[in-house]
C-alpha cells in the first residue's frame, strides 16, 4: 500500500474495524422489514457512513433490487430547486424496465424531468467544460422544447403512481424471490442543510410506497439545521425532532466507539510497510483515541502524514534519526491540538527543560492566571471543555516520548524530540510560530519573556505578560515582551505598560513605559492633572493623543547575559511603582 486515500470500503471482508455483526444486522432487518421503511445511517463527516453502506450493499446481493444517489455529485453545482428533479429524473431513470419506457405516461414524465436536469446540465457544461459540449446541450434542450409543451405541476402529481409503477415493475422483472427495492441516498449531509431538508420533503412523497426501502446517509443535526434555515429560527429544538421523525424510522448512529481501532491501526501501518510491535499499537491507539478520535477518514489523514515523513526521513541524512514513534505522538497534537503543536514548536528551546512538557500534562497548567493571561486563553481552549482533553493527550503524549519510561526525559530524548519536532513542521496546515526562527532569534524571545515573567512577580498589581512579539521593516528587526495592567482612577481607567525591545541588528534593548487612558479624559480638570504628572517624570506626549511613553534607557544586551537581565528588572521593578504611585496620587487629588 503507498497511502490511504478517501475510497470507501466496498465489502464486510475489507472490514478492519470488526463492525460485520452491524452490518449483518442492518442487511437483515431490511430484507424483513415491513415496507415502506426509511433508515437514516447517521455520524459526522468521515465517520464511515458511505463504506457502511456499501457493505450492506454487497451483503443484500441479488436478494433486492437496489439503487444509489450521490448527493455530492449534484451538490458541486448551483442547481437550486432542481436538485430535487434530477434526484427523481436519475430515480425512475434506473427504475423504468425497457417496457414501462414505452408507455406514453411514463415517457410523458420522464421527458419532463429529463428537461428540467437538462437546463442544469446546460449550466455546468458552460460553466466547467464550455465550448461544443455546452452549445451541444443548448440544442438538445431547444428542440426538446419546440416539440414538447412542459406541464410540471401536473407531471409531479402524476410522479408518485408514475414511481410506484416502476418499483412494482423492476422487482416483478428480478424474479420471484425479490419483494422489495432499496433506496441508497448518500452523502446528504454534504449538502447545504436547507437544501437537504428539501430533498427530504421532495423524498416522503414516495416514502409510503410499497415494497420500497430507503437507506439515507444522513445526520440529524444537519436535518435541525436545515430545518432552521428553511423555516427561521422561531423553529425550536422540538419542530426539527418532530421533522426529522416524521421521515425516518429507523435512526442508525455509526457505531464509532465499538470500531476496533488496534486492529485498524496495525493493519493499516503494515500496509504501509511499517511493521510495530504489540506495545507501540497499544501507544499508538491511546494517542489517537485522545487526539483525532476514532474517526475513519482523520485516521487516513493521520497515516498519510506519517507515511510522508518516515519516507523523507528516510532519504535525509539530516533527520534519519527522527525516531518513529515521536514522529507519529507528535503528527496527533499536530492534528487535533493545532494551538497548543504551534506553542510547543515556538517554544521548542524551552522543551530542553524536562518540567516544560510534564507541565503540559496537569490542566492547572492551562488556566493559571498568575503569571497574567492564562495559557488556555492563549491557545483558545475552552476551560470547562477543552483543557481537559488536551491534558490527557499531553499525558499519552510524554509517555511516547519518555522511550525509557523513565519518568523523565534523557539528554538524548528531549534532543530526539526537539529535532523530530522542527522537522514536522513540514506537514503543518497553517505556518507555525518560531519554526523558520534563527537561534538567536528563539534566545532572545525566552530572553525578553522571561524578564517580563520575573518583573511582574515583584511589582504590584494585576499585570499580564505579553507574549513575545517580533516587528520587522527594512532597517531592523525588533522582538519585545513586557506586561500589562489596568487600574482605575476617579476619572476613569488608565492602562499602563512595560516593554524590553530588542533590536536584533545592534544587540540593545530599550526599556520602555507607555500609559494611556482607555478613553479620553471628559474632566479636562484631570487631564491636565494627567499631563503634569507624567510630564515630571520625564514622559514624552504622543501627538493628537493621550498616551505618554518613557524610553530614557537603552540597555546592551546578549541573550546569555545574566547581568544585563538583572539590570533590566532592577529598572522596571523600581521605576513601575513610582510612576503608579504619582499617576494614582495625581487623579485622586
């Protein structure tokens, strides 16, 4: 095998996920079921429902008469009201025997639903081939209208006795022992969700057809959507359920938690030629249960990524030591975590301390406020649903990377990991903080961050650290962290704001104090109060505005020296409490 692509699985025999007595039940419950019946096969995009389908399919065999519609297919084109048309012009297309075509009743409407997919045809044919093809498909429709009148209203009356002919007709024609026809409709859920609600109302005029089964890939929350955009949002939980209920009977969930998972993934990474021992499948399933979830097509996705790397690995004498099983823990955070992969990546100099990544793995970690804006406000994880997920998968995470078990990571593993990390980066979906960083660009922003940490630690107040930030024009490039606060005053709120700027051509930091108000001061009785103040202090007023900065020291700085990191705080730690102090004195006077 060279890789998984999004084919569905077309017999129980390629199974890998042990859901054969699922599929044995669903084919025998439609080859006894009474009819009409209509079963929604329902689950989240890549969950499997189309391979499910398929393998019922192959399981009736010759026992029924069958049909399929690919949604997806007519879904690519702006068809509007027509997609319901030709979904009924393709229908009784597959239906109608060689005899029943005769019939001038049956020609009558066919003619007419094949007029209808033909102006749409017209349309795709202009819009993606264009040329003889599409002046072809205007010409058959223009002489298909100069000889035929269309009477739509009377033609979809006569459509349901019209279908229920053709259902009798087609299973008389299959032989004695074949009582019923069944109905796959995929992908509706691929749909525009209004769009799908409509070719479900479209669908229940033949719904209480006899001898008919219809089997619909489809999930209720698109129906409670569809249902909403169709009808406004005055239409409440309940009305979407009572909708979705009046069409379906049988609601099958894709049975996703019962999918055997390691046998999937050890078939699937001995496809692609990596053979794993018994432990690794059991790393390996814990990592992807806590990270992309037992998803079919998010698994492919997973396999795919990882096949890539071993191969460049492979073949890069710079990274033949990525070890495999780092690789594949670090391509799941990559995938389900895409934030916090991006922090560990911007941080990675930081992963050469052991407590870096075994803190990730405690969900205090994420909602920790002291050092200022907390990390799972950073990398958008929702504190009552997301942090502890994320914690969990660290958890599996470190266990993969910890290749000794030792409870801690070697000199040698955090190397490993650290390597393996920059060199996945390659299969990211969005540009990663820091991965194209120099050395000495990564230093200096631990460098300013870490100053920022200590200073607010010292200085009083609620302050939140900036996250390192990097400006760049022709002339220099500049990274600065620092902190933030607010405080409020009789006259309103002020903001107040430190910074350590480092311009990496020159190698010097300029320390920097910025306060503003939030809004301008309404009292000009304290605005002046405000300017005199920070006048004293030897503030600079920004023009046509109230904000004051103080840059009256430049500091040179190497990211390794400790002295000038000391000098630094030392500055802010008595400068920050001063200039508060007289701006509070001054309001409040």
């Amino acid at each position: 095998m060279k890789g998984f692509t999004d084919k569905p699985t077309s017999t129980v025999g390629d199974d890998n996920f042990g859901i054969k007595k699922y599929i044995d039940g669903l084919t025998g419950f439609i080859l006894d079921c009474n009819t009409p019946m209509t079963i929604a096969i329902q689950g989240d995009w890549g969950s499997g429902k189309t391979s499910m389908m398929n393998m019922i399919k192959a399981q009736l065999g010759n026992q029924v008469v069958t049909s399929w519609f690919n949604t997806w297919q007519y879904s690519q084109f702006n068809m509007g009201d027509a997609l319901a048309i030709s979904f009924l012009a393709r229908l009784l297309s597959d239906l109608v025997t060689e005899q029943g075509k005769d019939s001038d009743k049956t020609q009558k409407v066919f003619r007419t639903l094949t007029f209808i997919a033909r102006k749409v045809a017209v349309i795709a044919a202009d819009a993606f081939i264009g040329g003889k093809l599409a002046e072809t498909v205007e010409e058959g429709t223009k002489a298909f209208t100069e000889q035929q009148e269309v009477d739509l209203p009377t033609a979809i009356k006569e459509l349901k006795a019209q279908f229920q002919d053709a259902v009798n007709n087609k299973i008389n024609q299959a032989g004695k022992k074949v009582d019923r026809l069944v109905i796959f409709v995929d992908d509706l859920d691929r749909l525009h969700p209004g769009k799908a609600v409509e070719l479900l109302e479209v669908l229940k005029l033949f719904l209480d057809c006899e001898n008919c089964v219809f089997v619909l890939a489809i999930d209720y929350a698109v129906v409670s959507q569809g249902v909403k955009q169709k009808y406004g949002e005055l239409i409440g939980e309940e009305k979407g359920k009572s909708f979705f209920d009046k069409i379906i009977q049988v609601p099958f969930k894709m049975p996703v938690a019962q999918y055997d998972v390691k046998n999937y993934v050890e078939t699937s990474l001995k496809g692609i030629g990596i053979p794993v021992e018994n432990h690794e499948v059991e790393s390996y399933v814990k990592l992807i249960q806590r990270s992309v979830g037992c998803n079919p097509r998010a698994m492919k996705r997973l396999f795919n990524a990882f096949l890539l790397l071993n191969k460049i690995a492979a073949n890069d004498k710079d990274n033949k030591g990525a070890q495999r099983n780092t690789l594949f823990a670090i391509l799941c955070l990559q995938l389900s975590f895409e934030d916090l992969y991006n922090y560990i990546v911007q941080k990675a100099e930081d992963c050469k301390d052991d407590n870096f990544l075994k803190k990730l793995r405690n969900p205090a970690t994420y909602t920790d406020e002291s050092e200022g804006e907390s990390l799972a406000h950073e990398l958008h994880l929702n504190p009552e649903t997301d942090v502890a997920g994320a914690a969990e998968f660290m958890k599996a995470f470190f266990a993969v990377i910890d290749q000794d078990g030792s409870g801690s990571l070697s000199d040698a593993e955090r190397e490993d990991f650290i390597k393996t990390l920059r060199f996945s980066t390659i299969t990211s979906n969005t540009g990663t903080p820091g991965e194209t960083m120099t050395e000495d660009q990564r230093a200096y922003r631990t460098f300013n961050n870490d100053i920022a940490k200590e200073i607010i630690k010292t200085v009083k107040g609620p302050w939140k650290v900036f996250m390192a930030r990097t400006y760049n024009n022709p002339a220099w490039e500049i990274h600065y962290a620092g902190g933030k606060r607010e405080f409020e005053t009789r006259f309103g709120k002020m903001i107040f704001e430190f910074k350590i700027a480092t311009n990496l051509e020159t190698k010097k930091a300029p320390l920097i104090l910025h306060v503003y108000p939030d809004n301008k001061f309404a009292d000009s009785e304290a605005f002046v109060k405000y300017m005199q103040c920070l006048n004293a202090h030897g503030f600079t007023k920004a023009e046509k505005t109230c904000e004051y900065w103080l840059n009256n020291k430049t500091v040179d700085v190497d990211a390794k020296d400790e002295d000038a990191k000391k000098e630094i705080i030392k500055y802010f730690t008595e400068e920050i409490p001063t200039v508060t102090q007289a701006i509070e004195t001054a309001l409040q006077a």
